[in-house]
C-alpha cells in the first residue's frame, strides 16, 4: 500500500479479475497494449510475492482489496 502506484495497480488488478483473469480482454477495456498489462501484473507479483496466473491467489488480493 506504500507504493507510490498502489492505487493504479489496485484498479487494475481489480479489472483483471473482473475479466476473468483474461489478458488480452483486460488490455482491451483498460486501452492498453496486453504487453503493458503484463509488465504491470509482475509489478503487483513482486510487490505482493502472489501468482497472478492462479484463481486463488487472485481471489485472496482481489478481496484484500475490495
């Protein structure tokens, strides 16, 4: 939560999850390049030592956030 990109990173994470952990689909609604969306999913992986590839690490960040 210290992150100076905490609150960017929280919102898209949230999107993430609510496109159902789908790539190119997040990309799509956030207007991003699915590159970008990537490189910030690992940004939230090292912040958060949390896999999110795997349902249930999202599922455990996406309601700490909520």
């Amino acid at each position: 939560m210290e992150h100076e990109h905490f609150s960017e990173l929280a919102d898209l994470f949230i999107i993430y999850c609510e496109n159902n952990m789908n790539i190119s689909k997040t990309a799509k609604v956030l207007y991003i390049h699915r590159n970008t969306l990537i490189y910030r999913l690992k940004k939230i992986e090292e912040m958060t030592s949390l896999n999110t590839g795997s349902f249930q690490d999202c599922m455990l960040l996406y309601l700490a956030l909520k």
